[in-house]
C-alpha cells in the first residue's frame, strides 16, 4: 500500500513539474522560477554525488587507501597495496590551487592549475582531432562508380557522387581565403551554399522532430498518468 | 614578462606536453613503452579537475545562502534550492551508500567464489609466501559455511509481503529466494567434497564447482536484494526526487523548446528565395517521412528523408566538421603554447 501511495505522489510531483515548466508559455512567473531554481539544486546534488561515487572514490581514493584490496580467508590478499598510487596526493594538491581563486591576492595561483587544465586538453586536442577526424577523412573516399556483383549499382554511384560534390562545393564555399575569379567555381561556390541549405533544413526538421516527440511524451504523461493520479487522490480524499 | 606570467605560461605547457608526446612517439621506442602508465597519468589529470568539484557547490552556497540570509529579492527561490540541493546530496548519498552495503553482502560471496580459483591459480604458479593448499581450501571450506548459514538463517527470516503480494516485483523477488533456497544444499555438498588431503597431484575440480556454484548464488544474492531495495523508504524518496522532480523537470525544459522551435520554424521556412525554399523543402520532406502521416501519402518517404539525411546532410555537414575541427586544433595548439591566452596569463584577475 505504502509502494502504491509513493508511486501516486511520484507520478503527481512530476506532473506538477511539468505544469510549472509549461506555465512559462503563459509568461514567467513565481512558480516557474520556483521550479526552476529545484531544477538547479536537484541537478547539483546528484552531479556531486556522481562524481564521487564514480570517479572520486572508485579512481583515486579506494585505491589510496586501498580499500579495494581484498583479504582472503586464509588471510592472504587479492593484490598487495601499489604504493605508486600515493602519487595521486600530488594533483590533488595541486588540484586544491583552484579555490585561490577567491583569495583577492593569490588568484595567480589559482591561474596555474586552470592554465594546467587549459593545456592537458590542448595536448589532448592532438589526439582526438586525427581519432576522430583520419576515419571519417578516409571513409570519405566513396568509389564514383558501385559494383553489385558484374552490374553498376546505378543509385548508390550516384549518392556517392551527390556526397562528395557536397563536401567538396560546402569546403569550396568556406574557403575565405582562396577566391577564385572563375564562374565555374563560382557556381561550385554557389551549389554548396544550396546543399548546405538543404542540409540545414533536414537538420532543423530532425531537430523539431526530437523535440516535438519529447513534447508528446509529456502531454501524454499528463494526460494519461497524471490525470489518473489525480482522480485517484480525489477518490481517497471523497 | 614576469615571473608569474612565465611561470604560468610553463605549467600550461607542462599540462600538454604528455598527452602531445603520447599522440606524438610511437608505441615503442626502443624497449620503452611510453604509454605504459597512460591509465595512471590521466588519473592523475582528472584528479587535478577533480578537486574542482567544490567549486560549484561553494558558489551556489555563498550567492544563494547571502540571498537567503539578507532577505533579498527571490529568497524563497533561493531557499528552494538549497533545501533541494542538500535533500538531494543526502538522499543520494544514503542511496549510494545502501546500494554498496548490498554489494558487500552479496560481494563476500564473489570473493569467495575468486578465493576458490585462486587456490588452483597459485598452486600452479607456484606462489611462495602462502599457505599449504590444503590449509587454504580448510579456511575456505569454513568461510563458506559461515557464509551459507548466514545466508540461510537470512532466507528464512527476510519478509516482503510490505511491497504488495500481488505485486510483480514480489513475485520475482519470491523466485529468487527459492531458487537460491534450492541451490543452498547442492553448494553445501560441493563444499563437503573440498579435497584436504596432502597429495602430490591435488585434483582442483571440486574448486572449480565450488566456484561456480558460489557466483550463480552471489548473483542470485545480488538480484534479489537488489529487487527488495527498490521498495526500500531510500529507494523511494531517491524516486520521488529523481523521477519526480529531475526527470520531470528535464524532459518539460527540453520540450518547452518544442514551442519555440515551432516559431522559429515559422520565421526560417518563410518562401522568400529559392535557398529558403530548399531549406523548407528539405525540413518536409524529413519531418514527414519520420511520421505514419508521411507514410499515408506516400510509402517512399521514409526512404527519401533517409537518403536526405545519408548523404547529402551528411556530406555538408562532414565539410563543417573538418573546418571546425581543424580550427579547434589550431586554437589548442595555441591555447597549449599561450599564444591565445595572453590576457589570462597577465597579472589582471581572472
């Protein structure tokens, strides 16, 4: 009975919720800004525990104290303690500079680990950039002419034209700095402003679509599970 | 220059420099694996972002606990989140503690499980510095007894009927007792059989029996306690706040955008060119092949938003994304050399 009444109250808050999220169309008002400032803490709160539970804790601090070391019945270990793992001490110290960003005179010290941050992810720029860029830059080279078995795949030779004419005419078009006098390349220029156009308008349309789903689940939500809910919070009270 | 602002300049170029030479040097150079600790390293990175995690927390404490305690303008809102941000620290944080003790108590068994392989792993590679096998398969013969009499003196007192007999979840919760009932006696038998006998050949089957009987009931263990937690007074607050509050308020955010979009639709697909005519041609075609309406008026729709969107959407936007991406790579390149950040090196606050 109990599981059965939180389920109600759970299913009634998040109608509310969503009541008050919606109210915003009408205009902004106390109760949207009310919700929205428990939208704020509620997403704190468990980004804080997160991430000590999975990192903070699991990464560094288990294996610190090695907790994650387990003893055996014949009193023998899983593993013996990796004393490296004391290292960790020194970026977590360094790491503690940040909160000089609130001292008026030692702010500079809180600029070092930023800067330390601000360089690890420029270093690791490198690598993502061709992890993730060299296989799309080769899977970029589509064969013009498709083989299905002795027979030329007609449909498919021809999407893979219509691909890399796209690539090339969108790079052609927002290449600034080579500009040509050519009409011919003008018009490539031009083609690629035209198929970037046609992309946008798949992407905004996909893009309403998601949103439009994300909507329809929650006017179904209040429709069918809440509206139920409240009938039977009505029906307990009568 | 200064030496501050030198000195800075320094530790960026320092915070880059592992993560350029391990994309830069091959795998081995010459016997030395330059990556041999790579785990480790960006541990320690994400340790030094770690520390910033309270950084968050201390500013909304100090802007919204000033709010609150002069009274300014919007301290109920101010209130609100507070109470909301500790409420839920505190829930969760109790969440995550009773999730660990259920892992512990079904965890002994895992680790009794692993003890019985280990025996037959260390006999065979000969590990010095532990007991006799003999001796270890008599101390896990008795810690598994302790363990399947607490289990099932545990069994035997656990009551569910406050879920709701009629419930599902308390059918299947009723299963997993009884099959973890059933399983008790055949786990008890294998465990009789341990060898403990000195032998010069020592049979291991029995410890391999013993180790698989004992993770089916660890992860037997686990699912039903796991199944009863979600019925737990913790659980259910964590639901109501999760469920009720979070989830609720994040999806209504995200489709509150669903109106707006709606209107911008409006002002970007007006027919005044032929560019915006291909850009609202395009966005029907896609939106109505993703919909049954689509389908009604013509069954290759979904096909052509299909082809829409595989080829040429994906053609312009792969030439998008190799600009971008290679300016990203020119302002890191710049960012790890503090070409870019000459202003946030400086002296002046940040």
């Amino acid at each position: 009975m109990m599981v059965e009444r939180m389920e109600m109250l759970i299913t009634l808050l998040g109608g509310i919720s969503t009541l008050a999220v919606f109210s915003f169309l009408i205009k902004e008002n106390a109760f949207y800004r009310l919700f929205e400032h428990i939208f704020i803490g509620i997403s704190a709160g468990i980004g804080l525990v997160v991430s000590i539970k999975s990192f903070i804790w699991p990464k560094l601090f288990a294996p610190l104290l090695g907790l994650d070391i387990v003893t055996y019945p014949d009193g023998t270990f899983s593993k013996s303690y990796e004393p490296a793992t004391l290292l960790y001490l020194i970026p977590m110290l360094f790491g503690t500079l940040f909160y000089f960003i609130y001292s008026k005179r030692h702010s500079w010290l809180a600029k070092l680990v930023i800067g330390f941050a601000l360089g690890a992810s420029g270093g690791a720029a490198f690598k993502g950039f061709f992890n993730e860029m060299m296989p799309q830059l080769f899977g970029t080279f589509k064969p013009l002419l498709v083989f299905s078995g002795h027979q030329i795949d007609w449909f498919e030779s021809f999407s893979n034209c219509v691909f890399i004419f796209t690539l090339l005419s969108v790079m052609y078009y927002f290449f600034f700095s080579i500009r040509s006098e050519s009409r011919t390349l003008g018009r490539v220029g031009v083609a690629g402003r035209w198929l970037m156009m046609v992309s946008f308008g798949a992407f905004f349309g996909s893009t309403i679509m998601a949103r439009m789903a994300l909507l329809v689940e929650r006017l179904q939500f209040l429709l069918d599970d809440w509206s139920a809910a409240v009938a039977a919070l009505f029906r307990i009270w009568l | 220059m200064s030496l501050r602002r030198r000195l800075i300049q320094i530790v960026t170029f320092l915070g880059g420099i592992y993560f350029f030479l391990e994309w830069l040097l091959p795998e081995d150079l010459n016997g030395f694996k330059f990556g041999a600790y790579h785990e480790q390293i960006t541990n320690g990175f994400v340790a030094v972002g770690a520390m910033a995690i309270g950084l968050g927390l201390f500013n909304l404490l100090s802007v919204h606990g000033s709010v609150l305690i002069f009274k300014r303008r919007g301290w109920i809102n101010s209130a609100a989140l507070l109470v909301s941000l500790l409420l839920m620290t505190l829930v969760t944080a109790l969440d995550w503690r009773a999730t660990a003790g259920n892992s512990e108590r079904s965890g002994k068994l895992f680790e009794l499980r692993d003890f019985a392989t280990k025996i037959e792993a260390d006999f065979k590679a000969q590990r010095s510095g532990v007991p006799q096998w003999t001796q270890r398969n008599l101390a896990l013969k008795n810690a598994l007894q302790a363990e399947l009499e607490r289990l099932d003196e545990e069994l035997r007192t656990l009551d569910f009927s406050a879920i709701g007999t009629a419930s599902a979840a308390y059918g299947l919760i009723l299963s997993d007792q009884t099959e973890l009932q059933k399983k008790l006696p055949e786990a008890r038998a294998l465990m009789r059989e341990l060898p403990l006998e000195e032998t010069a050949t020592p049979d291991f089957g029995v410890n391999a029996r013993v180790a698989g009987i004992t993770g089916e009931l660890a992860v037997l263990y686990g699912d039903l306690l796991n199944r009863a937690y979600e019925f737990s007074a913790i659980k259910l607050v964590y639901r109501l706040l999760y469920d009720g509050l979070f989830v609720a308020l994040g999806s209504a955010m995200f489709s509150l955008l669903g109106f707006y979009i709606a209107s911008a639709a409006y002002r970007a697909f007006r027919l005044k060119s032929f560019e915006s005519g291909l850009m609202l041609g395009a966005a029907l075609l896609v939106m109505l092949g993703q919909i049954p309406f689509g389908l009604w008026i013509w069954s290759g729709l979904p096909d052509v938003r299909l082809w829409i969107l595989e080829v040429p959407n994906s053609g312009a936007f792969r030439a998008i994304k190799f600009g971008a991406a290679l300016a990203g790579l020119v302002l890191a390149f710049r960012m790890w050399l503090s070409i870019e950040s000459e202003s946030f090196s400086s002296q002046e606050q940040p």
